[in-house]
C-alpha cells in the first residue's frame, strides 16, 4: 500500500484498457497529492507505467480478478470468487471498481467506473446482478462511464455521471496527411480466425496498400510492415485504423484524430455497441463478415473530411471530468 493512500482502484484485467483507464483516474487524484494503489496484474500495471510514465502517488498492488475475455464465457458463475481472495479494502477511504459489481460484495460504498457489465454482454444477468443494480438505486453510488459509448443500462442509474473521451495526447487532432494503418484486434481477437481473414483481405486492397501497414501482431499481409508500440507517436501517424472496438482502443484512436473502422463479427454486444456508436456520432465505419469491403474503403476516403471534422467536435475532458465528479462527490 502506497504510504497514506486514499483510493483503492479495482480493476477487471481484460486486456490493458481497463488499467489505463484507471491508472488516468488515479493519476489525476495524484497530481493534487491523493494517493492510490492499483490492483491490477503487475505485468499490465508495469507495461502501463513504460507508455504513460511513473508517478510517485500511483502504486500496484499485484492482483488478478481473472475476470476476463479467456475466462468468462456464458456458463460462468464464479463472479464474485475474487472478492475472496483481494487483501482487505477496509483500510481506503474510497474504493473506485472498473467494470466489476461484484464489489459490493465487500465495500458497499463503491464507486463504479464502467462503460460496459459482463453480465450484460454474456447475457445472464443473474440474480446477483439484479441484488447488485438494486444496491446502485437504493444507496445512489457513484457511476462513471463513457457520454458516447455506454450503454442504457448503465446510464439508466440517476447516479451516472457521462464524461468525454480521456485525452493523454498533446498532439494536434488537425494533423490530417498522415500514412500509416493499423491492424489490430487484441489478443483476444487474434485468437480468431475471424480476424485474420478480414484483415489479409483488407490489407491486399488497392486502397490500403498505398500506406505503411502497423499491426499489433506479425500478420502475413503484403507491404511496408512494423509492429505498433501503441504510445502517442505511433499513433500519430495513422490516418486509418481496422480494429477490434474496444473502448480503450477507440479512445486512443479518436484522441489522436484517427479514423476507425470497427471488425465486428457480431457476437460481442460490447463491441457491437461501440461501432454502432462511431457510426452513429460519424467518426468512422465498420465492417462484418458480410460487409462489401471495397464500398466500405471507398467510402472511408471520400468521407474521409467528414469524419474528422466530427472527430474533432469530440468532449475530449474526460480525466478532469471524471477528478472534478469525484472531488464534488467525496470532499
């Protein structure tokens, strides 16, 4: 525990997202000398650290909730079997829980940080689930996700709290010639065929292979390839991104002014929602398995001023937002 720590972050460790968002969070609390501790696997945490930088009022603790894509599917049950095993929270102040309910189990005063539940996306919700919405109504805990891409089960508590896009990037989102396009669905996508096929045909395509390619795995695709290192450089010189929709992944693209295009094969309602959005709020395209490819990327460059200027209109205020909620909330 960081010496005098008041906030205990808790977080879901699929992927990396989830720990960014809440390493943000926590370093903006630290910045006025609020100090927190993580719980999160200390590999993530640290990888985290060598792309945003060290502060000396963030601290890991090393803890995995196993709440993830690989081990929850749709007979899960075993929701709250990590609250058994985390080291007691009664000693914070405050406890802030990414994405999981299940901490109402052992601190009833939890603030949620959430744009999507498990629950919701596997649909099977349980009576757990419903126990745990119940408590929200009744005891009016703080709820804090996305304005544009959590969902209405989430923004239906009065206790929701939307805020914008969490910018990390001084670069300018104006920057408009750019020529690199990213592949990247994430471990979890990777493990698809799904995605391969899409993206080797994608990237064969006359349109794309007019620009250096960046994947976050070595595909077998044609051209000038290089392996992102997913930090504020590399993103700044892509001008298109063919993604996995998590949110995380959206936030980094849409801060830097890049173009999503959403690969969706339709059987995740989390991401499913998220292209919905980005198609709904005009901020790029997606693609499923029965999508016509070459309308898709002739669409994608003549559409290609529209989508930036609506990049650009953004609220992109999210970490002084979400430090501005909680300081009004727990002074």
């Amino acid at each position: 525990m960081t010496q005098g720590a008041l906030i205990a972050f808790v977080c879901c460790d699929n992927g990396l997202g989830h720990i960014k968002r809440s390493f943000l969070f926590a370093r903006a609390l630290a910045d006025s000398g609020i100090a927190s501790d993580i719980y999160a696997p200390i590999g993530k945490f640290q990888r985290i650290e060598s792309i945003l930088g060290s502060h000396e009022n963030v601290n890991n603790i090393d803890f995995s909730t196993d709440i993830n894509a690989l081990n929850v599917k749709g007979d899960y049950t075993d929701w709250s079997q990590w609250t058994t095993r985390i080291p007691p929270l009664d000693k914070y102040k405050y406890v802030i829980s990414d994405n999981l309910l299940e901490i109402f189990e052992i601190r009833k005063d939890a603030i949620i940080s959430a744009n999507f539940l498990w629950n919701m996306v596997l649909n099977i919700p349980g009576d757990k689930y419903k126990k745990y919405c119940l408590h929200i109504r009744e005891n009016e805990n703080v709820v804090i996700g996305s304005e544009i891409f959590t969902p209405g089960y989430l923004k239906k508590f009065l206790s929701f709290n939307g805020i914008g896009l969490l910018n990390t990037s001084t670069d300018s989102n104006a920057l408009q010639e750019r020529g690199g396009v990213l592949f990247a669905a994430g471990k979890s996508g990777l493990e698809s065929g799904f995605y391969r096929r899409i993206f080797q045909k994608i990237s064969t395509h006359s349109i794309v292979l007019q620009y250096r390619k960046v994947v976050d795995e070595q595909f077998n695709i044609q051209g000038d390839v290089s392996t992102g290192c997913f930090d504020s450089k590399m993103y700044s010189t892509l001008r298109y991104a063919f993604i996995r929709p998590g949110l995380g992944t959206l936030n980094d693209l849409l801060i830097h002014g890049v173009i999503p295009v959403c690969v969706i094969n339709g059987n995740n309602e989390e991401l499913n929602f998220n292209a919905s959005q980005v198609q709904k709020y005009g901020l790029g395209l997606k693609i499923e398995k029965d999508s016509d490819i070459d309308l898709v990327l002739q669409k994608l460059e003549s559409s290609r001023e529209s989508f930036i200027e609506s990049i650009k209109k953004l609220n992109q205020e999210g970490i002084s937002q979400f430090k501005s909620i909680f300081m009004s909330h727990h002074e």
